[in-house]
C-alpha cells in the first residue's frame, strides 16, 4: 500500500486526483498505475486501470489470477468491473469512498451474487493516510 500511496502522490503532482494502484502477485508488483484520464484524455484511465493494464502487458496475458490489487481509494463501477474480468484474486483499499465507491460504499459490488468471479475485499488499510491525500488534494483546488 505504501506504493499505491507514493504513485497517488504522483498523480496529485500531475493535477490528476491522487490515487494509486498497485497489482501484486507472490510479493512481487507486476502492474502499477496512478490516475491520468485528465493528462492522457482517457476516461478509462483510473489507477486500476493502469495498474490492471501494465500487469497484463508484463504477463503477457489479461487474466491475472492469483493476484492482490492495491489501491487507496476504494475503486468505483468500472475499476471493479476490470478487476472482475482479470480474475484478480483480492482487493485491499485505503479510504472509503462515500459518494462513488462501488465494491462497499454504494453499490457493494464485491457482495453482488451475479459475477461470474468474486474477488476477497480488505478495506480501510492505511485509510487515515489515504483519505487525507484526497481531501488535502480538493481542499487546495477550492
């Protein structure tokens, strides 16, 4: 998580929202991400995203079984639905996120009984460190 962290901090640099992601499998990062729809002009282009596309490349295949996906900001509709097509094996998320969090916020994706994959969710790691980097990152932009 401490890398998700660091790469969020990257993206809050670029003026992106500061979020990171990292994919991890048998203690060794294969994909890692931070936002940049904004500087990329891609919408898809969300931490997890990034983080699920170089772990792909690098595996030379876009199943990922197996895996563990960091990341601080609990991820939204599309990231989770990613991560579902990817097989990744277990989610851990810093901060919750009240208003578009999918996997337990809003929707609770990850206790849907319609997925053809479930992933294990942790949430609430490093989660005082995360969501400060968040609102720190609005709070300058107001």
């Amino acid at each position: 998580m401490q890398r998700a962290l660091e790469l969020a901090g990257m993206a809050g640099e670029r003026g992106e929202v500061p979020v990171g992601a990292v994919l991890v499998r048998n203690g060794e990062i294969i994909g890692e991400g931070s936002n940049c729809p904004i500087g990329s002009c891609d919408p898809s282009a969300h931490a997890e995203v990034i983080a699920l596309r170089s772990a792909a490349r690098c595996e030379a295949n876009y199943r990922l079984p197996h895996s563990t996906l960091y990341v601080t900001i609990e991820p939204c509709t599309m990231c989770f639905g990613a991560m579902v097509h990817a097989r990744v094996q277990r989610l851990v998320y810093g901060a919750s996120e009240p208003r578009a969090g999918a996997v337990e916020s809003r929707l609770k994706l990850a206790a849907a009984d319609f997925f053809n994959h479930s992933i294990q969710v942790e949430g609430g790691v490093m989660a005082e460190e995360t969501a400060a980097m968040v609102q720190e990152f609005f709070r300058n932009r107001r």
